[in-house]
C-alpha cells in the first residue's frame, strides 16, 4: 500500500506508525540521559551509585533519570530494592550508537540499512553502496521527505559516508571498518527491525477505518465505470 503525506489516516494510525519508529524520540547530546546511555554501552550493569559515581552525579535516581530511561525502554534492571542494577535494552543500545555517532535515530537507520546493504555486496565482491529511494520507501509515510532526505545526507556531513552517485552514498572504507569492529552486532540487528517496517506497517494500514473506506469507495467508483 503507497503512502504519501497526503494519505487521509486517523489520528490513532498516525500515532501508531509513529511510535513504531520511536518518531520524536530525541535525546539532547550533553543530557544525564545521554551520559548514561554511553557510559552503559555495551553491556555494562550498574548500580544507581555506581553510574553516579562513574559520572560524578549525583542523586540521579530522585531526579527521575532512571524512572524517564526505564519508562522509554531504554534501559532495564535486574535484582532487588538493596542491589538493583541496570543496563542497555536494544533500543537503549541503538540510541546510545546514535549518540556517540551524533546521529539520530533516524539517521542511525539509514546508516544500519547502508552498513547492511554495503556488507552483502561487497562479500560479492561488488562495490557496496546505498541509495536514497530504497531509504525513503521503508520510511514513505511516516516521515516527510524532507526529514528523510536530511537523515540520509546526514550520513555525509558527519563524514560516515561519501557520495557515491546520484542519489546514493557509500559509507568510507575506514568507517565501515570501525562500524564492523564496535557496533556490528548491533547494527545487523537494527537492520533487521528496520526491515520489518514495512510488514508492521501494513498491518498497522489494515486496521485504519478511515482508509478502509476510501479504498472501498475508490472501488465502487471504479466499479461504475468498468
């Protein structure tokens, strides 16, 4: 089903579709909640004193850091009142990438799905490289061309990747190395969520009642004229 930002959708779909890709979901670079997302990474368990300390805060806990992390899903815990510790969920791993790449989320996808697509085929032993409208097709729908467009070009003015032609990128041969030696495991897995999207969305499509009955009206019209 083709989307476009003109597709009339209810408001519950809308939120839907936007929930399931963490849309909005912003973390600020120099916030605690950055600060503790990195200093998790990779797999680290920590105490609320031990994070305090090894960041040099203090009484995060009754700031409501931890409550705000543990309520987006991007940290979980383990053990009891006396000795609770805590550590990276997946999602909480991917936004930690994104902020020591100085990404968001959204770029942090298109550098996944690039990463992914470079990998295959370049075990072909052909030039891996990305293109902009296979990006912009998981996404169609939920995010304006115009964020999408700065999410992929976002990938060169970090220098993480270079133009490769029109329309696509190549991640540098350099970066691609340091991504396969500290975040692959990661990004193979954010590739896959991403490559669920569009199944997600479907279903998600197929319980809208407003759009259900403009197709159902667009076939009664058809139906008139065939």
């Amino acid at each position: 089903m083709t989307l476009t930002e003109n597709t009339r959708l209810t408001k519950e779909t809308i939120q839907r579709l936007r929930a399931m890709v963490f849309h909005k979901e912003h973390i600020k670079k120099s916030s605690i909640t950055a600060k503790v997302l990195v200093l998790l990474y990779p797999d680290k368990n920590y105490s609320i004193q031990e994070i305090e300390d090894s960041l040099r805060l203090k009484k995060i806990g009754q700031k409501g850091t931890t409550f705000n992390l543990l309520d987006r899903k991007l940290i979980s815990s383990k053990g009891n009142d006396g000795a609770k510790s805590y550590f990276l969920t997946q999602k909480g791993r991917w936004f930690a990438i994104g902020q020591t790449l100085n990404l968001s989320f959204l770029g942090l996808c298109a550098l996944a799905d690039a990463y992914g697509m470079q990998g295959r085929l370049e075990k072909g032993n052909l030039v891996g490289f990305y293109v902009y409208p296979r990006f912009a097709e998981i996404f169609e729908g939920i995010y304006s061309q115009e964020n999408l467009r700065f999410a992929f070009e976002q990938l060169k003015t970090k220098k993480l990747a270079a133009r490769y032609s029109k329309k696509s990128l190549r991640i540098i041969p350099r970066v691609f190395s340091d991504l396969k030696r500290h975040y692959h495991d990661d990004l193979e897995e954010l590739q896959k969520w991403i490559a669920q999207i569009p199944s997600r969305r479907e279903h998600i499509l197929e319980q809208d009642q407003k759009l259900r009955q403009n197709i159902n009206k667009s076939k009664r019209i058809f139906s008139k004229f065939s």
